[in-house]
C-alpha cells in the first residue's frame, strides 16, 4: 500500500506533544506525578485560544494539560466526550506548507494560523482527519 505521507511526520517534523484536556490542570497533575511526571516551566495563558496550558515531562512522551480559562468553552466539547488525550503536537519548519499538505491526504483546517502565547509567538494551526486525530503545527 502507497502511503502518501511517507512517514513524513516522523522525518521531516519533530514530535513535541501529547494534548491533554483537563477540566483542572492542578487535579491532573496530581495523578501525572503518580506517574513519574513533573512540572516544566510555568502555567501558561492564551485569551486567543481560550486555554490555561501546563507541559510536563517524565516517563514518556511531552504533556500539554489545558484547560478552558474563566469564560471560554473552547475545550467542552472534548472535555464532554470524555475524551483526554485529542492532538498530537509538532514541530513544523513551514505552518501553511504542512495544512497544504494535510489537506492533500483529506485534513481539514479547524484553527487558522495564530501566535502562540506557549511557544513565544511562534505560529500555530490545527488539523483535523478523518479517523479523527487532530495535529497541532508549531512553527519551529
């Protein structure tokens, strides 16, 4: 079978992050330290995006936990469904260059191109596929 990413994920762009939904970032952490996990950097917040963010880091991969700010529905919907873990965060040497790409092999943009307040400006977007896997872009 031809893939038509031809692991380009795992060769051109760098893994960053697991994005984790929380309806309290401090609840989780409590139990990501029973795992191993320990805090990185400080709590983050993006009015762009609706979101307070936390990374953490240990026995695996990155953590992103967010939760909504004071006000913002922006996570209820994956929040509602149960659902924790929903992106899995890269790092992309063009943003708009890898949407062409992801809408190539039937990714459909639902954020456009914005800075982020947790990578220092740089430009992020989110995909969506399909079989429902989200990927965030970072600018790298």
């Amino acid at each position: 079978m031809n893939d038509p990413f031809e692991n380009l994920f795992s060769i051109r762009y760098k893994f960053h992050h697991l994005g984790y939904a929380a309806k309290s970032i401090d609840d989780e952490i409590i139990f990501f330290k029973m795992l191993g996990y320990e805090v990185e950097g400080k709590k983050f917040e993006d009015p762009k995006q609706g979101i307070i963010g936390q990374f953490l880091v240990g026995n695996g991969p990155r953590i992103e936990l967010l939760e909504n700010m004071p006000g913002s529905n922006t996570l209820d919907p994956i929040i509602n469904s149960r659902i924790k873990i929903y992106h899995f965060a890269y790092l992309v040497d063009d943003v708009e260059a890898c949407i062409e790409l992801c809408r190539k092999n039937k990714g459909k943009l639902i954020r456009e191109p914005l800075d982020s307040v947790a990578f220092n400006g740089k430009k992020i977007a989110f995909v969506v596929f399909p079989r429902g896997l989200i990927l965030e872009l970072i600018e790298s």
